[in-house]
C-alpha cells in the first residue's frame, strides 16, 4: 500500500473516495500509510482525512497528516490548518509552532498575529513561549510580556512558569509576578514557591511577603512551613504565625505535625498539646493519621500508654480500625483489654475494620458475647457493613442477637432501606411477615419513603398497615399533601 502512495499519490486519493468507509479502521491502525501519504501530497490527504464521516476518525486521520508533513515543514503545516477551519484541530497549532519555533523563533513569532482563529492564536503564543522558556526564560518573559492580547499575555506567561520553574525559578516567579489572571497565577503559586525556597529559604520567605497578598499570600506561606518543616523548626514556626486563621493555617499546621510525628512522637505530642482551636485540630489529626498509617500495631500501643484525653481516645480509635483491616482477631483481643469509655469506643471501632473485612465473622464474634448490652451497643459498628453484603442475613441476625429497642428499630429501618434496593420483593414479603410494632413501622417507614411518589396507591396500603397511629395519620396527611 505504501508503494501505491509514493508511486501514484493522484490516483490513490481517487480510488480512497469511493473506499474510505471501508479503510477507516484499516487507516486507524497504519498511521504510518497517512503519514506518508502527507509527507508527499498534504492537500490530498487533508481532503480525504475532510470526507470521513466519523469526527473522532477524521481528527485522528487530520492529526496523522498534520504531524507528519509538520516534522519537516511546520510553516506549511500552519497553512494547511488554516485553510480548513472545519477540521477543528485547533490544537495541532501547539504542536506546529512548537516546532516552528525551536527552528525559526522569529518567523513563528511574525506569524501569530495573522492567523484568523483566537484560540489558534492562543496556541500558537503558549507553544512559542514554552519553547522560548526552555532556552531563555528571560527573553521569553520579555516576549510573553508584550503580547498585546491580555488573555493571550497571560497563557503564555503561564508557560514560562511551568517551563522555566527547575532551569531558572527567580526567572519563573518574574514571570509568575507579570501575569494579571489570578485563576492561573492560583494554579502556579504552590510550585513556585516550592522551587524559590530549595533554592533559598529566606529569598523565598521575603518574596512572598512582598509579592503576595491576600489568599495567595497564606498559600505560599503554607509552602514555606511545610518545606521549611523538617530542616528549619524555629523558622517554620515563625512563618507560621503570620497565616491567619483558614484553611491555609490548618494545612501548614497539619504538615508540621506529619514531618515532626515520624521522627519525634512524644514531642510533636507535647507541642499539639499545647495548641488551641482549629490549630490544635488539624495537628492532632494529623498526628493521629501519621502514626497509624506508619503502624497501627505500634500506634495502638503507643496510645495505651498514654493519659486519657481527646487525642489519646481519637489515637485508638483509628489504631483499632486499622490493626483489624490486617489482623482482626488480634485488634478485637488488645480492645477487650482496654477500660472506660475510651475501651468500649475503641472495641467498637475494632469491630468496625474487622466489619469492613468480613462482617459475618464479626457478627459471630458480637453474637458471642454474654452480656446482651455488650451486644447492643457493639452491633452498630458493624451493621453497615453487613447489610451491605447480606440484608436478608442481617434481618435474622438482628431478630436473634439484638435486645434493646433503640438498637433493634433503626437496625430494621437500615436493614429495610438496603433490601429494598438489591431484592425489593424479598423485602416486601419480609416486611409483610414481621409483628406489628415499632420495628415493623420503621421498616415499612423505609418502603414509604422509595413508593410515596412513585406508587401512592400501594404507599396508602401500607400506610394503614402502620402500628403507630400517630404514624398512620401523619402518613395519611403527608400522601394527601
């Protein structure tokens, strides 16, 4: 096929005419035949890729043609976009002027202004940015500053960021301080400010307290604290102090936390100890969430030795989950050690990692237990998890294992409201079969809430069925309204 081209390009478009269809596939996987078919007639296989039906074909096909011919003659690649608009390739501009840059800079430069299309020519500014910022980020500020389209300015001042930033981040953070779009200069703040303090701390602090203000100004300063967080203690701290309170404060906090945690526990402790407010939240958060994913066996352990306080008991709570999505049975059995509120907490969150592995064997091990309150208050930690695998199971389970009415009836409204979506008519006739009572009510509450709207006749019907007569007649009122 290949010879067919490069020994008769006329008469192979001819005959693609009448087989394109057919070809399409065929051309979508030998890109190659296209590309170099392009190479030697560009208008030829623009005209054909133009006559494909499919959009997504035809773009590829036009990609193919672009790309090939643009390798050695971007310029005349230009044109040949130009004069098909209808192709919609707008993005291949990038690519051309790319390369038409790297080969004559003033030449693709001159062209810019000419082209019809403003989103060609937006392409076309970022490309030759980009390719000037790689060479030299100075003459590339100077270009992109001076381009007199303002959305245009700012693309292409936002290439020189993103291409100067490791070769040259002073150059980066002037072209950064150029661009008047806030939206972008979001977009660039953190990794600007990242490479301007690996480069020099200190330069990094004062040029954020000069150059920034407001929102952006806290977002960089987070980036000082959390880069300065391991190498720099005293100075992370001093910055820190000048973030307001928000967002930006509470990750800056949270990233001192995380460093300090890993290498120094008790004192990274001591000094979230010390803290107050959404300060004291965020570290303690992420000391918490350090620790356990580090070793949650060594965080559990770690935790009960520590005094009682908000931290200790938020510590084994997440310890416990943790250890039982690796070892269950051993997380269950450390929890049946600890006392207090804090123990019971902590077993049930145990019990919750082991649900979330396998809720049948966690609801054996609650069935199991001797005190009927024991099982009441442990059972919620794991209801979700098992309706989710079996709601018919846990109906049963929830009849012979569960005592107290508080634990039981919204056990039944959960176990209704998960049946109904995965086997509705198991649900309905489960429904049907249970006593008159509370429980019943809130199973049937759970059906009322999917039918009310959709089927109010079979919604009256159960309505009346309802135990409570409170229930019934605001049921009743609520299907007239």
């Amino acid at each position: 096929m290949t010879s067919v081209i490069k020994n008769g390009g006329t008469g192979f478009a001819g005959t693609l005419r009448i087989l394109m269809p057919p070809l399409v596939g065929f051309f979508m996987q030998n890109g190659h035949i296209i590309a170099v078919w392009a190479k030697m007639d560009p208008e030829s296989a623009l005209d054909a890729a133009g006559r494909i039906g499919f959009l997504v074909h035809r773009r590829s096909i036009l990609e193919h043609a672009v790309s090939s011919f643009g390798e050695e003659n971007p310029a005349g690649a230009v044109n040949l976009l130009e004069a098909r608009p209808s192709l919609g390739q707008s993005r291949l501009y990038a690519a051309m002027f790319g390369r038409w840059a790297e080969r004559d800079l003033e030449g693709a430069i001159g062209r810019i202004p000419s082209l019809g299309d403003a989103v060609a020519q937006r392409e076309a500014c970022k490309a030759v940015a980009a390719t000037l910022a790689k060479h030299d980020p100075a003459a590339a500020i100077r270009w992109a500053s001076s381009i007199a389209d303002k959305y245009h300015r700012n693309e292409a001042l936002s290439e020189v960021v993103r291409f100067s930033l490791k070769r040259d981040p002073a150059q980066a953070a002037e072209a950064f301080a150029l661009m008047e779009d806030s939206s972008r200069k979001g977009m660039h703040v953190e990794s600007v400010t990242e490479h301007l303090v690996e480069e020099d701390p200190a330069a990094a602090v004062e040029w954020v307290r000069e150059k920034l203000q407001g929102a952006m100004q806290d977002m960089a300063l987070g980036v000082v604290v959390s880069a300065l967080a391991e190498t720099d203690r005293q100075t992370a701290i001093a910055v820190l102090e000048e973030i307001p309170r928000g967002e930006s404060r509470s990750g800056a906090v949270a990233a001192l936390s995380r460093t300090w945690t890993a290498t120094d526990p008790d004192a990274t402790l001591a000094w979230v100890e010390a803290l107050h407010g959404e300060d004291r939240a965020a570290a303690e958060q992420a000391f918490v969430r350090t620790l356990v994913s580090n070793d949650p066996r060594a965080a559990a352990n770690y935790a009960g030795n520590l005094p009682e306080s908000s931290i200790s008991a938020m510590l084994l709570r997440e310890a416990a989950r943790a250890w039982a999505a690796i070892s269950p049975e051993e997380s269950v059995a450390w929890a049946e050690f600890l006392s207090g509120s804090a123990g019971r907490e902590t077993l049930k969150e145990a019990l919750r990692g082991w649900g979330y592995e396998n809720p049948r064997s966690a609801a054996d091990y609650i069935s199991g237990m001797e005190s009927t309150a024991a099982r009441d208050s442990l059972a919620e930690g794991i209801l979700d998890s098992y309706i989710r695998w079996s709601p018919a199971e846990v109906a049963l389970w929830v009849e012979e294992t569960l005592v107290d009415p508080g634990t039981r009836i919204p056990a039944y409204r959960s176990v209704a409201s998960r049946w109904l979506e995965t086997d509705p008519v198991a649900a309905n006739e489960w429904m049907g079969g249970l006593p008159a009572g509370a429980e019943r009510d809130a199973a049937v509450e759970a059906l009322l809430l999917r039918i009310e709207a959709s089927d109010p006749g079979a919604a009256a019907g159960w309505v009346e069925s309802l135990f409570d007569p409170q229930k019934r007649e605001a049921w009743t009122e609520r299907l007239r309204g």
